[in-house]
C-alpha cells in the first residue's frame, strides 16, 4: 500500500524512540560487552545506578542478565503502545463507532512506523520476533501486503524455531497466492521443513507440502543475517 512507508518522514518526531534511545545503547554496550566478560571481580554485589530503568529490578543479575532485561522492558514499552493504537484501530473498524475511517487507519500506520523503527533500533538482540507479531498484525489490516509477507520471509528464515512463522502461516498462505508470490513462500516453508521443533508441527498438519520444491539448503542472500 502506497500510504505505508517505514521510515518516519522528515521533521516529525519519532514516534518517542529518542527518550528511550540512551537507554537502548546503553544495554546493547552491556550486553555486547558482557559477552566478552564473563568473570567478574569477587566483592559484593554493585547497587542499581541512575541509569538504569527503575522498572528493572536488581536481582543478583550479571551485567549481560542485567542488560537484557532492560532491553525487554523498553521492548514491551513499545509494544504496549502499538497494541492499543491497533486494538482501538480495529475496535473502530468493528463497531458503530463515530470516528472516521481514516482514523483508524492513521492509528495503524503510526503503530507500523513505531514497530518498524522499534524493529530496527532492536535488531541483533534476538527480540525481534516479539516486535515482528504486532507489526504483521498491522500491516495485514493497514494493507501492507508486500512488506507483511517480507516480514514474514525474514521472520521465517531468521526464527525458524520461533513460533510465529506457524501462528501466520494461513495468512502468509493467502497473502503470497493474492501478490502472485507463492515460489518465494513455497522456498521458505520448504525451508522450515529442515528445522526441529515443537512449533512447527502446526505449519504442516493441515496441508500437505508434497508439491513444494527440494528443502533448500541455504537460506536467501537477502535473509542472511546481518554480521
């Protein structure tokens, strides 16, 4: 859809993600280096600074623990905030409600446009699966078919063992067959044949993959990870 486009548009404030970009730095620096850090001086344990999110609890964790769950609670913030705008996008769309359409639709694309720069910001940190959910869930009702099923594909060749390439699987099956795009879907289920796991049971059960290509034994150039 043409009104869809992930980048924010020149002069307009990011969605919130500058008062929570410290803070994202912050913990990527922590976990990266605690990667590289894994023994720690004896002594006791160092207290919660000003600089960490005072929702995050200091339990004992090691700088990497510590890091992380500071990621995961600036991600669910963002979550949080994409889901209501979609669950009042759709609660308009399905009831006598007085606000315009147009409405609606502006909710979902500011949910894509903050998913989407959440997305990026939070890449590398193994967390994008639980951005991707809300995204896919409003791009398919925003109209944003060609970028729902990249997201998808990403998702699929990045996650294979994560959930969500099952949970959307009829929908990916209809959105590839209505963009003329089944040889890429048909590639990636192909794909997720190979990988072991108590999720991907759902992709098959319902219908028969006999007709889809060879498992492909490498992933796409363009869903190789980033190094």
């Amino acid at each position: 859809m043409s009104g869809i486009n992930s980048k924010s548009r020149a002069g307009r404030p990011s969605s919130g993600l500058e008062r929570w970009r410290p803070l994202i730095v912050a913990g990527l620096l922590g976990f990266t280096a605690g990667l590289f850090w894994p023994l720690r001086p004896s002594g006791p344990e160092p207290q919660p600074t000003s600089g960490i999110d005072p929702r995050v609890a200091w339990r004992s964790f090691s700088e990497v623990d510590l890091a992380r769950a500071t990621l995961e609670t600036i991600a669910q913030e963002y979550i949080l905030q994409a889901q209501t705008k979609i669950a009042r996008a759709l609660l308009d769309r399905n009831s006598a409600s007085n606000r315009a359409p147009a409405a609606s639709q502006r909710d979902l694309l500011e949910a894509i446009e903050q998913l989407e720069e959440a997305l990026a910001e939070f890449r590398g940190t193994g967390l994008e699966p639980e951005l991707m959910r809300p995204l896919l869930l409003a791009l398919k009702h925003a109209g944003g078919y060609d970028r729902w099923l990249e997201l998808y594909l990403e998702a699929a060749y990045r996650f294979p063992t994560h959930p969500l390439a099952a949970d959307f699987r009829n929908d990916a099956l209809r959105i590839g067959q209505s963009l003329g795009r089944q040889t890429e879907l048909e590639r990636a289920l192909s794909y997720l044949q190979q990988v072991p796991g108590p999720y991907l049971a759902g992709i098959y059960e319902h219908a028969p993959l006999a007709h889809l290509p060879a498992p492909a034994g490498t992933v796409p150039a363009e869903h190789e990870p980033s190094l």
